[in-house]
C-alpha cells in the first residue's frame, strides 16, 4: 500500500484539469482506481466522452451551465458544490478508489460555495493509501499549507490574447 499525498494544481495557467487527468491516465494504466468529482462543470467537455472508455475511471459532473459570479451565486450553485463535495467525500472514504480529484475545488471555495474549514477538515480525513488531487485557480493558502505537493500553472502566453477562441478537442 502506497500512502496517498494531497496534490494541489493552481494558477491563472492553462492546464490544471490536463494534468489532473494525465495522472487519472497513468494511474488507470497501473490498474489504480480514479474517482474525478468536477465542481461548476456542466459543460460539454471532450474528457466527458473520453473518460467513458477508459476503466477503472469515473468521472461525475456538478453544477450549472451558468457561470458564476463571486457574491451573487445562486442557491442551486451552493446546492451542487455541497453534492458535488459530498459525492467526493463518500468516494474518498469507501474505499473503492485510489485516487479522488476534486476539479475546480479552489474555484468553488473562491466563489465561497463551501465552508473553508469543513472542506480542509473532511479532506485530512482521508484514508492513509487515498491520493487526494484538488484543482482551480485561486487555491486558498489553507489548501495549499495542507498539500505535499502544489504546482502553480502560470500564464505566459495564450492565444485568447490574439482573439483565438476556444478549440473543440483542444480548449474543451
């Protein structure tokens, strides 16, 4: 048995849900178990349909297609984080996966959709052999102070900047 660490990807960077799921792939390759809980995430997104095919990965989805606003969220967004956090936790704790990633975490804590301190609670909670993977831009300092490993995704250069919008198969 392998001990689990907290892993944290941030930043205003393109990347965090990549290498998210580039560890859910390799993992899945090793035969570990993959639970991948994605916060505000009701959009079409290509790793949706990949993730389908692949075993030993599963992949729930929460939220709205709306976006959010910090200070205007609706009761449904706080309704779909709680599930979405709730969803992750029981898989974290049944035993079932190796890994549990909670996609866009640090967003939803920004957006103030879970309490800090019940989120960081639960998340030391977990099992001893339980890899615990959190992404978003804006990862509280809490989140990070709890991590073994956080990797900041910066920003240099993107092609939003040149008017290019976002690609189907590449941006989403």
């Amino acid at each position: 048995m392998i001990k689990g660490l907290i892993q944290v990807y941030t930043g205003d960077g393109k990347g965090k849900t990549t290498a998210a799921l580039g560890l859910a792939l390799r993992a899945a390759g090793r035969n570990m178990k993959v639970l991948i809980v994605q916060f505000m995430k009701k959009w079409d997104y290509g790793e949706l349909h990949s993730v389908e095919l692949i075993p030993n990965i599963t992949l729930e989805t929460f939220g709205t297609k709306e976006f959010i606003y910090k200070g205007k969220a609706k009761k449904i967004d706080y309704e779909e984080a709680e599930k979405a956090f709730s969803f992750g936790l029981d898989g974290m704790q049944s035993g079932n996966y190796d890994i549990v990633i909670f996609d866009e975490l640090n967003m939803a804590l920004y957006y103030e959709l879970l309490d800090l301190k019940e989120v960081i609670k639960k998340i030391k909670e977990k099992p001893l052999n339980v890899e615990i993977v959190i992404t978003g831009r804006r990862a509280p300092e809490e989140i990070i102070e709890i991590a073994d490993l956080v990797t900041e995704m910066k920003e240099v250069k993107h092609p939003y900047q040149k008017g290019v919008e976002a690609r189907r198969g590449i941006e989403y």
